[in-house]
C-alpha cells in the first residue's frame, strides 16, 4: 500500500514537502498508537498500517474504493472510505462514522494527531481547536471498540 499511495499522490504536497511525508507521519503515529494500546497480531498491524498508508487516497487522487477492494481487501477500503469525509458530511456525522472501523477510527486520530502537532507549529489557533477536539471525539469513539 505504500508504493501505491506515495505514486497516487505524487506531485501533491503537505504544506511545503512531498505529500509522502504526510503518509509516513501518520503511519509512524499509527504504529507507535498500536503498541501503546496493545495491538500485537501481525496480521492486524499490517491493516492498520495499511489504511493509515491510503487514508488520503480517495479523498485527494484518482482512486477508488473498487480498485482499492481489488488490490488489497474489502477491509481496508472501507477503512479508508469512513476516513474520507463527504462533501455534504457534517462533521458530528463524520466523527461518528468512525465507529463503523476500528482501522478508520485509530488512522483518524493518528491523522489528527500529526495535523495538530503542525497546526501548533504554524501558530494557526483554529486548526488547533479543530483537531484537539477531533481527537478527544474520537477517543471517544476508540472506546467503544
């Protein structure tokens, strides 16, 4: 899934580096997640990791959740399509829909992690409102799981 999603997003940026390093960011949030919280099976990890690699896919490139089902899993493309937040989305239901995946809900707060650690750096006070509370809802809906 890596090789995949850094070629799908190749030419975008996060802020001013390669949109990779977003990925690899938010992947290396998502393992370091996971072993804080006790989640060992290789198998799962790997599902994790993946859908934390794609969790832009659908939202910022070419694409889809059939093609994704196809190279990978059911699983991990429907991770990834809970993460990607519909135009006429409320963001209550959003948050939300994260309860529908354990895979999704882990990556967004991951996700939402690595945006407040740079929204801090960037001095930008909405985006740090926006993603603390993200990840406070969020850790709610982790505990359900």
């Amino acid at each position: 899934m890596k090789r995949f999603a850094v070629q799908a997003h190749k030419g975008q940026k996060y802020g001013t580096r390669g949109y990779d390093f977003h990925l690899n960011e938010v992947a290396e949030k998502t393992a370091e997640l996971m072993d804080a919280w006790g989640i060992t099976n290789p198998d799962e990890r790997d599902i994790y990791l993946c859908v934390a690699f794609g969790h832009d896919l659908f939202e910022d490139t070419e694409a889809t959740y059939p093609q994704i089902q196809e190279m990978f899993s059911t699983t991990i493309a429907t991770g990834i399509l809970i993460m990607t937040k519909g135009k006429n989305q409320s963001r209550a239901d959003y948050i939300s829909g994260m309860g529908q995946s354990e895979y999704a809900c882990l990556v967004k707060i991951a996700d939402s992690s690595r945006n407040l650690h740079h929204s801090v750096n960037a001095r930008s006070q909405r985006r740090v409102d926006k993603y603390t509370a993200n990840i406070s809802e969020l850790l709610v809906v982790w505990s359900e799981f």
